[in-house]
C-alpha cells in the first residue's frame, strides 16, 4: 500500500494512504458536481475528474494539508498511470 506523508495543521507528520486520497478526492468532485447540478450545469465527469477540477478552479491548495497530500498523492498516480501506457505503446 502507498501512502504520502504530510505536515499536518499542528505541524507534526500525517500520513494518507493511496486509498483514502482518492477517497478523499472523489468525495471532493461529488460535493462540487452536486453544487453544479444545484445550480442547473450538468456534469458528466467521474467524481475524480471533478475532483480534481475542484481542487484547482476553486483553488483549494494550501487551505487543508490533507486535502493538498490527496491532491499530490492522485496526481503522481494518474502521471505514474500514463507514463506507463506510454511505454507500452512503444
């Protein structure tokens, strides 16, 4: 299991798990996709993909360190992901 450490808001090291940081940023892309459809935009983005939208158009970086480690944590796994596609079709 992969996990990311980060420094939590009382300065001491947290760690998050691959698992819970994609938890944590679907639950993210869920939240904003229902707030779109509240408010008449349909969506038809994953909750990841939202996510990570989210994350980046209601610049959420630096608010909550978790959330930041998650973001972090996806990211490099998504880029891992594609790089790794990439090399299999060479």
């Amino acid at each position: 299991m992969k996990f990311t450490t980060y420094k939590n808001v009382d300065g001491g090291t947290s760690m998050i798990s691959q698992d819970n940081a994609l938890a944590a940023i679907r639950e993210l892309g869920h939240t904003f996709a229902v707030a779109l459809a509240e408010r008449g935009h349909d969506t038809k983005e994953s909750d990841l993909m939202s996510g990570l939208a989210a994350y980046h158009m209601l610049k959420l970086e630096g608010e909550d360190p978790r959330l930041d480690a998650a973001h972090r944590s996806v990211v490099r796994e998504i880029t891992n992901a594609m790089s790794d596609q990439r090399g299999a079709a060479q």
